[in-house]
C-alpha cells in the first residue's frame, strides 16, 4: 500500500505544472559534472526526492554531489541519526533508480 502511495505521489509530482524552484536535489544534480545528468533526470529524480525524504534531509543528500565521500562517512558512522538518514536515503535511491530509470 505505502508503495502504491509513493507512486501516486511521484506520479503526481512529475504531472503536475513545474514548481516555481528547483528542489536542492535537483539544483545539486543539474550542477553535477557527470555526464548522464540530464535536466530531465534531475528533475525525476528530485520528484522522488520530494516524496520520500524530509527537506533537510534533501539538503544533506544534496551536499553528496559536491562531496561523494561524505556519503561514505555517513554510511559507515555509528551515529544513530546517520544510520536513520541513510536508511531513508537508501530507500530514496532504490526508489529514484525505479522511477527515473
């Protein structure tokens, strides 16, 4: 049932008229040096973004564009607020590689 929701959400998201701002997913993406970012796979992937990870979490998985180490620090720390953030981040890129593939 969660999984129906979410996708009616991200389908939603993605439906819907452009948002006035970009989200900091999006923005980080679109300023990414990899080659396969694409706007429109920036924008997808900020959709799913929206929908499962809080706004500050967003801004925190946004600084992994800039800083891919900082990942690695996160996934590795013993902080119980890292272990949460990168379970919701987890279950945000599983869900990002569905939609956006």
């Amino acid at each position: 049932m969660k999984r129906i929701l979410m996708s009616a959400a991200l389908a939603t998201a993605m439906l819907s008229p452009a948002v006035a701002t970009a989200g900091p997913i999006e923005n980080a993406c679109n300023r990414s040096d990899r080659s396969q970012s694409t706007r429109s796979l920036c924008r997808c992937i900020d959709a799913v973004a929206r929908t499962t990870l809080t706004r500050s979490e967003q801004r925190r998985a946004a600084r992994f564009f800039n800083d891919p180490d900082e990942a690695q620090r996160v996934r590795v720390s013993s902080r119980r607020r890292d272990a949460e953030f990168w379970e919701n981040y987890s279950a945000f890129g599983a869900e990002a590689e569905r939609a956006c593939s």
